[in-house]
C-alpha cells in the first residue's frame, strides 16, 4: 500500500477491482449509467447545511449535524474501463462532479494533489474554475504536499481562488506523501537546509504561508514603481480576508495534530494514519483529534476548529453498486508501511446496503468526532455514477444517522 502523512487511501483503490467490471456492466442489456446533465433532474437541490460545530473536549459528537463533501484524487488512465482517460477529462470531470454534487446538496468539494502522476497536480486553476461553476459548495484540497510550495507564490494562488469563489476555498496542507519519484520537490528547486529532514522544510513553508496570509505588509516599496503604492510595506496580491482561517494541516499522528493545533490550523485526517497504539482505526483517530482539541484549548484560539475525516463508502443500491463494490473484502483495517520506518494503518472500507451501513458507521469514533465528512470517491467511474454514489449516502444513509 502506498500513502503517507496527510495522504489518503481512497475510493481509487477499489478501481482496481471496479474498472474490470465497467465494460460488462455496460454491454449488459437493460441496463444504463444516468447520462450527463440529468443529474440535476435526479434530485432537488438541498438547502445549504447548518454550520457545524464541535464541544472543545468532546471526542464524541452524537446526532451532529455533518457537513459532507467528496474527495477525488482525480486519476485517468487508459485502464479498461475507465471513464477519464486524459488530464484534460480529469479536470473537466472534477469540476463537473463539483457542479453535481452542490445540486444534490452535498457541503463540498475536495481535491488530492500528487506531483509527477497522472493525476490532479496543479489545484488552483482548478480550484478557481469549481469556484466559478459553483455558488455555495466548499472547495479545498486535501492536501497540497508543501515540500513542493513557494508560500508566497501559493499565497496570490489562493487569494485569486478564494475571492472567484466568494470566500469558500478550504485549503487543506501538508508534509505530503512518497511521491512518484525520488527526492521530487528537488526538482521544483527546492531542498531542506543543512539539519534539516523535508518534513521540516514542508513545514517551515506552512508557518511561512500562514504568516503571510495575516495579510500584513513586509515588502520593501521601491521609492520609482511602475504604478503607485498604497503607503507602508506591501503583501503579496490578491489579498482574501478569512483565508487564514480557513487553512487545514493533513496530520498522520498526535504529535503533528497538536503542533497543527498549536498553529491554529483546522484538521484533516484521512483513512491513513501512523499505527501509534494495538487499537482499531477509528478509536486512534479519535484519539488524534482529541489530542488537537486539548491542544487547540491549551492555546487559547478564539474560534472553535474545524475537524474533518475521510472514508470510503459505498451504499450498495442498485446493481452497479453490487457489481463494483459488493464482492471486495476491505472491511478491516490493514497495517503497512509509509517508507522503510513509519508503521500506518489503513482504515476499512464501507461497502454494504445502506441499514447494513448506518449500523457499521454508527460505531465509528472518529466520524462522530468530527464535523466534516469526505467521501472519497473513485473518480475514474464516471461524474454520472460517483453524483450518485454521494447522492446514495445523502439519501439513504446521512439522515438516519443525524447527519442532516
């Protein structure tokens, strides 16, 4: 398995499985994937959610309302199967399903970012693209690798995304993953300093983004510019108010979710985290964001924070549900390795009709801890079948649960 610190093992793991199965499903007689531009006719549009909220000490957080978005890692591949098969029709479809699923009420829309993959590795202009198709879903990333970033340069790329979307970017950050190739972010020119490792160096690019979206000024003017200077040092532009808050750290452990805490950064913690302790998956996680909101209190942050966690889950509906997702045997969590040291461990996928479901995610700690949650979805299936995948668990799973 391969992942990392504030990476995700996602839906797309069940592609595997499902893309071998597409190509029947659809020779099949009778049967039909929902054609584009119906989705909007499928369901009404819900009223946006009521904001969620969190108790600082409390780990479980019973009947909360959720807000609930997808996460797509945004793959294409020439696989049998597969629906997207350029990085032109990855795109396209991320912001496609970002338009679906703010028509079946779903809370937002997030994006994976790898680097040197066929996948979603620039997220700004696609980011700014959902923002302007969309009026009311949240748009984040979960997460940029910030061994790659120029926090200033990251900086103006935000502010621009935020302000098309009218202040709904969630820009979720982090040490990032084993990547596609040895040592990448050398190659984007960057390195860590003598004594440095580059989670340091992914991190001290964190505290500097942060420190600059205060929007403080702290350039220099030059006394002949080419256009006039408001007075006083000067930012980087454009400048979005709020963006600082509204800035998430993928954390794999409790150290690092409590030094985000620290920081006053939000937290996403995905279906991977590092193995700290012989317990099931969801009781660490639960203990990691515990561990945050001690550490949040501690530090004295005005606000409450924001803390999302995602998963993989399938309510099997209608034959396609059963025939990509019914026969896996994901549900029970998995131990690998993320490197030659960190010990991880992966968390289930949820795949079974939807009473079947409401029970299993009942018992899952670190969903009832958080306020925020992510499906992830496997993208390479379609827009048409993954809007239904997330209008399945808004319809048939989210309401039994007290999640809307």
């Amino acid at each position: 398995m391969r992942s990392g610190a504030g990476g995700h093992v996602s839906g797309e793991d069940a592609v595997r499985v499902a893309v071998q199965v597409v190509a029947n499903w659809e020779r099949a007689p009778g049967k039909s994937m929902i054609r584009a531009g119906q989705v909007g006719d499928q369901k009404a549009a819900h009223p946006g959610a009521s904001p969620a909220w969190n108790a600082p000490l409390a780990v479980r957080v019973d009947a909360l309302v959720k807000k609930i978005g997808f996460l797509s890692f945004g793959h294409w591949s020439s696989s049998p199967g597969s629906h997207t098969r350029s990085a032109s029709e990855a795109l396209l479809q991320s912001i496609g399903l970002a338009v679906a699923a703010e028509e079946l009420g779903a809370d937002g829309a997030y994006f994976r970012v790898h680097h040197f993959a066929r996948q979603l590795g620039s997220p700004f202009p696609l980011l700014a693209a959902v923002g302007a198709r969309t009026s009311r879903i949240e748009i984040g990333t979960a997460v940029i690798d910030m061994r790659y970033e120029n926090p200033l340069y990251m900086a103006e790329d935000a502010g621009a995304a935020d302000l098309i979307s009218g202040g709904r970017l969630q820009l979720g950050i982090s040490r990032g993953s084993p990547e596609q190739v040895i040592k990448g972010w050398g190659y984007f020119g960057y390195q860590p300093q003598e004594g440095q490792t580059d989670a340091d160096m992914a991190r001290g690019h964190a505290q500097v983004l942060l420190e600059v979206l205060r929007g403080e000024g702290f350039a220099q003017p030059n006394p002949r510019p080419m256009f006039p200077n408001p007075p006083g040092l000067l930012r980087p532009e454009p400048y979005s108010e709020g963006l600082r808050e509204r800035i998430w750290w993928g954390a794999a452990s409790r150290r690092t979710a409590t030094w985000a805490a620290g920081l006053g950064m939000n937290l996403q913690s995905s279906t991977l985290i590092n193995n700290e302790s012989d317990k099931p998956f969801h009781l660490q996680q639960a203990e990691q964001i515990q561990a945050f909101r001690d550490a949040w209190q501690k530090a004295g942050h005005e606000r409450e924070p924001r803390v999302s966690v995602s998963r993989s889950i399938f309510a099997l509906v209608d034959d396609r549900d059963r025939a990509y997702f019914g026969r896996q045997n994901q549900d029970t969590d998995q131990i690998g390795f993320i490197g030659a040291e960190t010990r991880a461990i992966f968390g289930r996928t949820y795949a079974a009709e939807p009473d079947v479901l409401i029970q299993q995610l009942k018992e899952d700690e670190a969903i009832a801890a958080a306020d925020t949650l992510l499906l992830t979805v496997p993208n390479q299936l379609g827009v048409d079948y993954n809007a239904h995948v997330i209008d399945s668990i808004l319809t048939h799973v989210a309401p039994a649960l007290g999640w809307r």
